[in-house]
C-alpha cells in the first residue's frame, strides 16, 4: 500500500509527551529502525524544564500502527520538515540514534534549504557519517526467514521476544523491513556544509559503526565537532541514556543563557 500525503495527519508526525509552552528550547528526537516514539519518552523527566521534547512518530509504529510504513527517505523528511515547521518559532537541537541520525541530518537540511531554519546543535548517535558508504551487503528484500537471521547477525540487541514469537514478528517486520529499505536505498547528495555544531556518540563495542565512521561526521560542518564513545554495543543508547544525557545537558547550559 502506498503512502499518501496528507495534511491532516502531519500533526501525528510530531508527539510532545509534556508539553511546556514557557519552554526556551525545543528538542526533536529521532528513533531507530522499527521503534517508535515512546523510545524517547523517559528522557523528559531528564531534560532541563526549559527545554520541550519533541519525538517523530512515523507511520507504521504505535499511535500509527495500522498506516503504511513508508519506504523512502525523500517522502519521510519531507512530512517531518513541514510537520516540525510551525515549531521553528524557538531555538532548538536534534537528536537521532542510527537509522533516525540519518533522518534528522535530511530533515535539517530540508529546514534550512525550504525554510532557512537550522538547529543550534545537532546530535547523532550510533550512525556512519553520511557520506560514507554502507559496508553491508543489501537485506531489506530478502525473504522473511533470511531477513531475520540477517537482523539476528547484525542486531543482537534486538529483544528475542519480538523475533522469537511468529505473532509478534509479524507485527514488527513490515516496519523494520521498510526502515531498512530507506536506510540501503538513500543516496547521498553533497550540499554546503553546515554552521552549527555536532556532537557524535558511538558504542565502543558497536560492531556494525565504528569510530573512524563516527569521526567522518565532523565532515558535515565548519562548526566545532566532538565525538564521544560510550561503553556498550549498537544499542548503547539505552544503557548510556545517563551519560548521553549528562552530555547533553551540559550543552544545553549554554544554549539557554
């Protein structure tokens, strides 16, 4: 089934779990691979109260579960750029963890090419730079079977009760499998690179994006760049969120003064 835009639906684009109108900074967080946005939901209680989440809802996941998944990333970042746009009034930064790194730098530079809005910091976690070759071989078309044990190889973090019961599996494929289409089918495009800065952060025990990838991020921008590794493999983010977001606050310091 394909997606159709529309403009309706572009507010389900976009969840605010607490929202703070007082807010001095807003925060848009991009999940991974077949995940949705309640992966960001216990990161508010965290953040500074002057500062308002924000987490992109793609169709195919939770609040959205029974819309098509979408396969492409030009379609994606161009609904999450128009849905975020009417939030652009205030400073704000990005976060993306793998697949959602990638969807937020295309969503940033579709901000600043379309509506000449850039974030004051932008965060990406546990992706190659962009403009770096994938290294693995294609798997989004493989048959299910295939496809699993190829996620089971390459994402050992996935949880083994998704992919060892068959109900489940069949709930959560179709997303993971689309997620995966737009993340082998993307090309990258060079543009001007940006201003502002970027912090990386990468799982030191990550087998699938290492820290020379990670370094190449520093490409993006004439803006200061830092890159900071964290034990644990490609789901770091969840046994690091303290770190990750000790990190991130202390960058917020300054962006709220």
């Amino acid at each position: 089934m394909a997606y159709k835009t529309s403009t309706t639906n572009r507010d389900e684009w976009i969840i605010c779990p607490r929202p703070a109108p007082q807010s001095k900074l807003r925060m848009f967080c991009f999940p991974y691979a077949g995940v949705g946005p309640s992966i960001y939901f216990p990161w508010q209680v965290h953040l500074p109260p002057k500062v308002e989440l924000f987490v992109i809802q793609s169709p195919g996941r939770e609040g959205r579960f029974r819309e098509a998944s979408i396969q492409t990333m030009e379609i994606i970042v161009r609904e999450i750029s128009q849905a975020i746009a009417k939030y652009l009034d205030k400073p704000f930064v990005t976060f993306g963890h793998s697949l959602g790194a990638l969807t937020s730098f295309e969503t940033v530079r579709v901000l600043r090419r379309e509506f000449g809005k850039s974030p004051a910091h932008f965060f990406v976690s546990g992706y190659r730079a962009p403009q770096l070759p994938d290294p693995n071989s294609p798997m989004h078309s493989l048959p299910d079977k295939l496809f699993v044990e190829e996620l089971r190889r390459r994402y050992d973090g996935l949880p083994a009760v998704i992919l060892e019961d068959q109900d489940l599996l069949d709930i959560f494929l179709p997303a993971i499998r689309a997620d995966m289409t737009v993340s082998e089918t993307y090309t990258y495009v060079p543009e001007v690179t940006f201003d502002f800065p970027i912090t990386a952060y990468g799982g030191i025990q990550d087998s699938i994006v290492n820290q020379e990838s990670l370094n190449a991020w520093g490409q993006q921008t004439h803006g200061q760049f830092r890159l900071k590794m964290l034990p644990g493999d490609h789901f770091f983010l969840e046994n690091a969120r303290a770190d990750i977001l000790k990190d991130v606050r202390t960058t917020y310091l300054g962006l709220l003064k």
